[in-house]
C-alpha cells in the first residue's frame, strides 16, 4: 500500500512537470511572436496612444463589436459609386459613411465605432482607388466646431484642414484683432463660416459669438493656435452624440501633485469640488477642446459662455451632464505669449477672476446664500486665542 502511495505520488510529480514544461514553452513560443509583430505607429515613435475614458470591459465590448463585414462591404459600393470628377472625395466617403453608421447599436464604444468606420473606409478605398483622409465618426446629430484666433496665421490652416477631416456641417471662425494674414488662411478655405470683428475681444468672447452661429446638436471648440489632429478630437464630439452635455478635455493627470500646483489649477479643483463634482478634479471649460450640446448652450445661454467657469457651474446647477471623456495634452503645446507667462500674468489674473465670478454666483443662489450672521474676523480670532 506503502509502495503504491509513493509510485503514485511519483508519477503525478512527473505529469506536473512535463506539464510546467510544456506551459513555459508555449509561453516562450507566444514571447517570441509577439516580438516578431510589426510595431504600431505610436509604439514605433515611443507615444502612447490618444487618452479616452470611452473603453469599457474586453467582456463588454465584445458584446457590442459589430460585424465588420457588412461595413467593408458598404464601404466598397460607395467607392463604386464616386466618379474622378466628383467635387469631394472626402465629402462623399463621409456622407456615405453616415447612412450606413445608422446600423450601428446605441451602446456601441468609441472604439468599436470607429472600427466600424475604418472597415467602410477600407472598403470605399479598395473600390474607388482613393483613400478617404477622413475620421469615420458615427454621429447620430449635427455637429458643428467654433474656432477663435487672433494673429494665428501660422497655424489656423491646418486647424481648418483637421476640422475638415470631421462629420461637421458647420465651422465657424471668429476673428478678433487680428492684424496678420490671418484672414486670408480663412478664406483659403471652403465651407466657412466667418465672423470677424476687428477689435480684440478675446477667445471666451469668441467662443459666445460662434455659439451663437450655429444650430448643430454638438458644437465643439478649438483655438486656432494649436494643430490638434481630427483623431484626438473626435472623442469630444462622440460624447456629446451619445447624451453628454458638456465635454471637457480630462488634463488631471497631466498636473503636478496639488502642492506644486499653480493658483488657477488650484481654483478650478475648488470650484468642482464646492458644485459637488470633485470628481472632474481642475477640467474646466477655460482649457480646449471642449464640446457642448444644444441643450447645455440652450440652458445656460450663449452669452454665459464669456466666463466658462460660471457656464460649467449653471451646467452642474441644472442637473447636466458634465464629463471629461478624453485627453488632449494641450500644457505642453499651448503657444506662449507675454500675457500668458510669469507668475500672477494677464490671463491666471483673468482665469482666477471668473471662477471667483463663478462661485460668487453659486454662493449668492437661495439655496447656496451665505449666512447673515457669520460671526467677523475679530470674533474668529477672539475664539482661536481663547484658553
């Protein structure tokens, strides 16, 4: 019986290790084909790929992955469809592509939809012979881009050309103070919306007035100063098409530890932190992108959109939805200018006035009013050095 016990016992030892054995080599055959995959883009150049908060489980997005077959194959006969002659080759791949993104479930994620998109893209491309230089973003709404610039002659095309690249039926440009070449990029460009107004009036200004042009369901906003690839900024415009009301651009991550943060990170937390949404951390209208619905801009009205702190407060006042769905890295690609720079500059004083603005507006609301008989500085005092 002895015996039998330790033979048994023997030969289950050397079963375990034959199979060990077999473990470590299939993990050192999946070792070796990972390293022989070709790189992607952004592993080749060391960048991470675009930040979004849309990803969900591997488990859910497999539930809501659409056959990509019937896209491809979409795809294909639309590109059977264009003709050489055809005004837009983007315009068309892009229209196309909207009447088929309508087969698409509601709870689709962003990444899955644009799977979807790039499937019909494929298929257009191997059909028509011409690459679409599109973003295939499934919109079930209108959706429009307001750009504001002032002297961005540099940068304001290719601002124009990535907008192109989006599902948008309007942009707006507004021109403020400009004294460059500026207009003239403008109107190097189709399709454009232009409002101009030839003394500076500033960018929240701006952001008002091109509010105001447009009736899209999601309006997205941009500076003509920095060249944001229509990738980074589609994620803005999804959200908003799936039932956000305000998007903003998550930048938390970004920041320093809050001791070494400056006075306008600090203020913007405060005043997320006061409305109830410390879990927006410093995001704030003040940075771009950023994207709204009809029904925020509606809500709030146009001109709340001069002092963004104080739009984004009426927004959390009313019962909005406030997100940051996804990361542009904007900090390190935000033009500096004289006004911009040094401690205590032009626009931290400017910043730090509207979210003061903001919370004198939340704090002077009936349900929010401070207490009449706040007892003074004296008092406090008298109570602190009491023994």
């Amino acid at each position: 019986m002895g015996d039998y016990t330790i033979e048994t016992a023997t030969s289950e030892v050397t079963a375990m290790k034959t199979r060990s054995g077999v473990r470590a080599k299939r993990q050192t055959r999946a070792k070796r084909m990972a390293a022989s995959r070709p790189l992607s883009r952004n592993q080749a150049e060391g960048k991470r790929a675009p930040r979004t908060n849309f990803g969900r489980s591997r488990r859910n997005v497999r539930k809501v992955m659409p056959d990509l077959r019937p896209f491809w194959r979409a795809g294909q006969l639309a590109g059977n469809q264009f003709r050489e002659d055809a005004d837009n080759l983007n315009k068309h791949a892009s229209d196309t592509w909207q009447v088929h993104a309508a087969n698409l479930p509601e709870q689709i994620s962003y990444e899955s939809a644009l799977q979807a998109g790039r499937a019909f893209v494929q298929g257009y491309a191997k059909s028509s012979g011409y690459l679409p230089e599109i973003v295939p973003l499934p919109l079930r709404h209108v959706a429009a881009a307001v750009v504001c610039a002032c002297n961005e002659e540099s940068t304001l095309g290719q601002v124009l050309v990535q907008l192109g690249r989006l599902p948008l039926r309007d942009i707006v440009v507004v021109l403020n103070g400009t004294t460059d070449n500026s207009l003239e990029r403008v109107l190097e460009q189709p399709g454009i919306t232009l409002v101009y107004e030839p003394e500076r009036a500033g960018h929240d200004v701006g952001r008002a007035l091109g509010a105001k042009m447009t009736d899209a369901e999601s309006v997205l906003f941009v500076d003509g100063d920095m060249v944001i690839p229509a990738e980074q900024l589609a994620p803005f415009l999804f959200a908003i098409d799936r039932g956000q009301d305000v998007a903003l651009n998550d930048l938390t991550s970004l920041l320093p530890p809050f001791a070494k943060q400056d006075e306008v990170s600090r203020i913007k937390a405060y005043l997320n932190h006061t409305l109830g949404r410390r879990d927006l951390g410093s995001n704030s209208m003040t940075a771009v992108p950023h994207a709204l619905s009809r029904r925020m801009i509606q809500a709030v009205k146009p001109a709340s959109l001069v002092v963004p702190p104080k739009a984004q407060m009426l927004a959390i006042k009313q019962g909005l939805k406030v997100s940051a769905p996804c990361q542009v890295d904007v900090i390190r690609s935000n033009r500096l200018r004289a006004g911009n720079t040094g401690s205590g500059n032009d626009v931290a004083r400017l910043i730090l006035g509207d979210h003061l603005e903001a919370l004198a507006s939340w704090m002077g609301t009936s349900e929010h009013a401070l207490r009449t008989n706040l007892p003074s500085r004296a008092e406090v005092a008298y109570r602190r050095n009491v023994r």
